[in-house]
C-alpha cells in the first residue's frame, strides 16, 4: 500500500450566491469538514467580491474564512484588481481582526491568489506577486496555465522562469483548452479514451514541471459514448473510475458546487434546483481516501484506516461498454483476507450507491424538478431520503468469505471495522 496525496478537489463558485450558501447552509458544511484537500476557487470578478465585502455588515465572509479555515482561491486577471484586494478588500480583513484579536492573520494563509498567463504576462504577475507579498505573509500563489498547453512551444519558453517563481497551483481548465483533455482522438468523448490523459500527460512531462500540483478544473459530464439518456454524473463506477484515474496524472480536479446552466458541462454537486447530485453522494467517501494507505486496482481499491478497512468496488461492464443496459446478468464477489490471523468477525458498514439509490434524477425526473420551485424544507426532506442503500451486520471471515452481489453500474463500498 502506498499514502495517498493527490486526491484534492477544486470546488468551483461561480457567484457569490453560491458562496453565501457554502457559509450560511449548514448542509453543506461537509465539503470542506475533515479534511484540508479541498480548494474553494472564487470564479467570480474582484468587483463582485468587493460588493459583497462592502455591503456584509456583519463580517460574514470574514469569519467564515477566518473560522472555518477553508483554502480559498480567487482569481486575478489585471493589475488593477490586485490593487482592488489590497487597498479594499484586504483594509477590511484588517480593520475586523483589529476588532478581533483571539483570532490570527496566519489563518490568511488559506486565502490564495490565482494569476492568468492568458491575460497578464509572466513579468507583470511577478511585480504584482513581490507587491501582495509586502503586505501579507505565508501567502500562496497559482498560476492558470491553460494557455500554454495550448501552445506547448511558448510553454517550453517560460519554463525556467515558472521554475524560478514556484506557485503552489498550476490549473489547467478543461473548457479552455483546444480540444477537451488535449486528447486528439476523442471522438465523442469517450471515457475510456478520456480517463488516458495521453496527450496532456506528454506535455506536463516534457515540461519537466510534472512534480509540481496541477489541477484539472471543469471536469466534463457527458453522455455515454452508447447512451443518449444517461450522462456519466449517473453513473457510480464510472465517477469512481475517473477520480482513480486523474489522481495518477493531477494532484485535484475541479467540480462545480451547482449545476450552471450553460452548454459547457461539467461534474457538479448539487443541480441547479439545489438537490444533492450522485457525486454529492459520494463526496465525503471518495474524499476518506485522503492521506491514508491504499492501493488500486482495476476495479477496486482498498484503503486502509486507523480504525477500518474500506473496499471500493466499481462495475466495470459500465465503463467497458459505456452504456446503461439493467438487465444484465449479476456477478458475485467475494472477499476475505489472505492472512489467515486477520480472519475474524468484524462489523462490517455496507454502502451501495447506483442510479436508483442517491440519484436525484431517478428520484425526481429532471423536467419535474425544473417546472418548480422547491422550498428548502422540501429539499432537505427529499435529502433526507434519498440517500445510497445501506446495511450494518457482523461477519465471520473465519467461517465464510464476503459474497456481495455487483449489480450493474453500481459501487459498493465495504467499511470493514477493525
């Protein structure tokens, strides 16, 4: 087994909307609870963000900062908005810790400034970085170098001097890049082709920067190269298969809180009516790997706890076919220790998450769910329900191995208690 590292995930805001709900509801407060791999990137202008600073009476953005010790990133994409965080922005962090001297400016190291190099050039990011540093300490900085994998030859170019100034982030967005994943045969988006990373693998490579944290943001939701109906948001194996595969090539991947409505599809927590999406679901277990030991394989990973062993396991039909067939045959799995002192009864927790169990769309159809609008209360009560299909028993490895049947496109998560 080898630790795992690189299982970050860039939780992407669009509006300051959705940041008020990512402070003010406290449902979502598991995105960033239990563990410090997760990025909020502010996608929003600065003079939004000024706004909101301007008219938050009561320091709400402040304190949630401050308190909860979230790592946000916010973009800059001149030299005058970096002026506008320092002289505006930055005066009322302040002005409130002056007020609030139990707290500490170090928790600002949590707060990191994304440069572009489509919009400002290598030199002028520098100046503004050696300015932002005058006034703040342990400060972080990123880099969106999409424009550069784009042209791989001014990206050979500027190699030494990204070396030399060493941001933390590198983002590589997928909506930006020439063609999707830069995988030249990616006819119709094939998963399979998709999850191969090839192309954009070479370039990171040849760069001699692949040590450094690159992040893949608008990670795509498409349909199934096979099924016109099914988008690949629906399908568990499949969300567990890609994760598996980008954590080899990218320290995270960038998913948007909501469902934005334009054409430009990307993976998401929760759609834009506000109901839990399947990778909602499966958010807070596919983020328990995070600095843990584990190994994986083909179709399943096993990670081990302080306190468990967990075992996920994903069909693979799904990914091979990439169509969302239910009457296919079920093929059982069976599971036990190969040390034979470690075959005892444990507890075991038994999770299965599929298109039925946790889909918000099997539960409520797409067209019902946008020809209304849904009150809060009715939204946390369908939550409540519509959760994966679960079950907690005792098992005697020492008797019997574990028999699970795997339904189609369906994962099964198996927490054996130590």
């Amino acid at each position: 087994m080898a630790e795992s590292r690189n299982d970050a995930i860039v939780i992407q805001i669009h509006s300051l909307e959705e940041f008020r709900y990512l402070f003010e509801d406290k449902s979502m407060s598991y995105i960033f609870e239990g563990t410090q791999n997760v990025l909020i990137y502010c996608m929003m202008d600065v003079e939004s963000i000024r706004a909101a600073f301007t008219k938050d009476v009561d320091c709400g953005f402040i304190k949630f900062v401050l308190t909860t010790q979230v790592n946000l990133a916010v973009q800059i994409k001149s030299s005058e908005k970096v002026n506008i965080y320092i002289d505006e922005i930055y005066s009322q962090y302040k002005s409130f810790l002056q007020l609030h001297p139990e707290l500490s400016e170090d928790k600002m190291h949590a707060v990191s400034y994304i440069f572009n190099l489509s919009t400002m050039s290598i030199k002028e990011i520098y100046r503004n970085i050696i300015k932002i540093q005058r006034y703040r300490n342990n400060v972080r900085f990123g880099v969106d170098v999409t424009h550069l994998f784009n042209h791989p030859e001014t990206f050979k170019l500027m190699e030494p001097q990204l070396k030399r100034i060493g941001f933390d982030y590198y983002f590589i967005d997928n909506h930006k890049l020439t063609s999707p994943y830069l995988n030249e045969d990616h006819e119709a988006l094939l998963t399979k082709e998709v999850f191969k990373f090839s192309n954009i693998k070479k370039i990171m490579n040849d760069m001699k920067l692949e040590e450094r944290k690159y992040y893949l943001l608008n990670v795509h939701n498409n349909l199934l190269l096979n099924d016109d109906k099914m988008e690949i948001i629906e399908s568990p194996p499949l969300l567990m298969g890609m994760v598996k595969k980008a954590r080899t090539n990218f320290f995270g991947l960038g998913i948007d809180l909501i469902e934005q409505p334009d054409k430009k599809h990307t993976l998401y927590l929760y759609d834009r009516n506000g109901f839990r999406s399947i990778l909602g679901n499966m958010y807070e277990r596919l983020m328990e790997k995070s600095n843990c030991n584990m190994k994986a394989y083909d179709y399943y990973t096993v990670v081990n706890h302080p306190h468990k062993i967990t075992i996920f396991v994903g069909d693979w039909r799904v990914v091979e076919s990439e169509n969302a067939v239910d009457d296919e045959q079920n093929i059982q799995i069976h599971i036990n220790f190969k040390d034979i002192t470690l075959r005892r009864a444990y507890v075991i927790f038994y999770e299965t998450i599929s298109n039925v169990y946790g889909n918000i769309k099997y539960a409520i159809p797409t067209q019902l769910r946008n020809n209304y609008r849904w009150s809060e209360e009715c939204i946390r009560k369908i939550e409540a329900y519509n959760k994966p299909e679960f079950s907690v028993f005792e098992h005697n490895f020492e008797e019997e191995t574990l028999t699970l049947n795997l339904d189609y496109n369906t994962v099964h998560i198996i927490d054996i208690y130590k």
